[in-house]
C-alpha cells in the first residue's frame, strides 16, 4: 500500500499515469471537493465513489478556489494538508489539486469513465454535466445524504461551550 503522500501527484503526472490504467481496462472515477475540516459524509461520498469503478481520482479544491467558494475564513486547513488527509484514506488511489470553479477541464483531460458527484446535486444540477455527456462520462450521485457539512461542524464548534 503506498504512502498517502505519494497518492498526491500534478495533473501531468496523473495524465501519463492514467494512460497506462485505461491500457489495462480499468474503470476510473473522478470524485471532488473543498473536504475543508474531513467529517464521515466525506468518508461515505468517498468509499462509494470509489464502488462506481477500480481507481479513484479525487480532485481537491486549491485555497484561492475555497476562498471564492466558500468566502473569507476558508479553508481552514491549506490545500496540502486537506490533499494529504484525503489521500491517506483507502478507498483514494490518487489525489490531485485544481483551481478551477468546476472540474470541467480535469474531465477534458483525465477522460475518467464516471464523474462522481454527492447528494447535494442531482444528476440536473452537477455544473460539469454537459461537459460530461459531451464525454461520455457517466455522472453518479454517490454517499448518504447531505447530512452532514463542514459549515454545520464549524457551526457546532463555535457553539460549543468553551472550557
């Protein structure tokens, strides 16, 4: 089992080693996020992301990404640290880091057989879907639902009583 630090690669690197992957016939699925603060949505969005095929990508939002995203305050943890935190869980076969609003370009380039998406989308709402279908990439809506989030746990914490 390789070491979570080396699951996380550049985009180029992830190219040339993905070429070698679809020679042999596997499945790839490309999942992402911000995964600011790692809560057990994550870890379930995750785990059944990587069901849909043999390898999972996952794309991790870039610090300026989050904070256009997410506005001030955010992300909490930097891109490595969040990169590093996803790819030490096993279900991820490799990580990598993309400042895009959406991962429409990743699609472009990493040609991946399914574009896995949580359930706070519907197969309607994913913003890469037309890049998708254009593709030939098959959107899944993968996890449990949408109960949990990093704003509600940021919430809870700043609720929390302090000692």
């Amino acid at each position: 089992m390789r070491k979570a630090q080396e699951k996380i690669v550049s985009r180029e690197k992830l190219v040339s080693l993905l070429g070698v992957t679809m020679r042999r016939g596997m499945h790839i699925v490309l999942a992402n996020g911000v995964f600011d603060t790692l809560h057990v949505g994550h870890t379930r969005y995750l785990a059944a992301a990587k069901a849909e095929g043999d390898l999972l990508i996952v794309a991790v939002n870039s610090d300026s990404s989050v904070r256009h995203l997410k506005g001030s305050g955010r992300p909490i943890l930097d891109e490595q640290a969040r990169a590093l935190l996803v790819a030490a869980l096993r279900d991820v076969d490799y990580v990598v880091i993309f400042s895009e609003p959406n991962v429409e370009k990743l699609l472009e380039e990493l040609r991946p057989d399914v574009h896995a998406k949580g359930t706070d989308y519907t197969t309607d709402s994913v913003p890469e879907r037309a890049v998708a279908a254009r593709l030939g990439i098959r959107v899944a809506i993968v996890g449990d639902p949408k109960d949990h989030s990093t704003r509600s746990l940021l919430d809870a914490i700043r609720k929390a009583p302090h000692v």
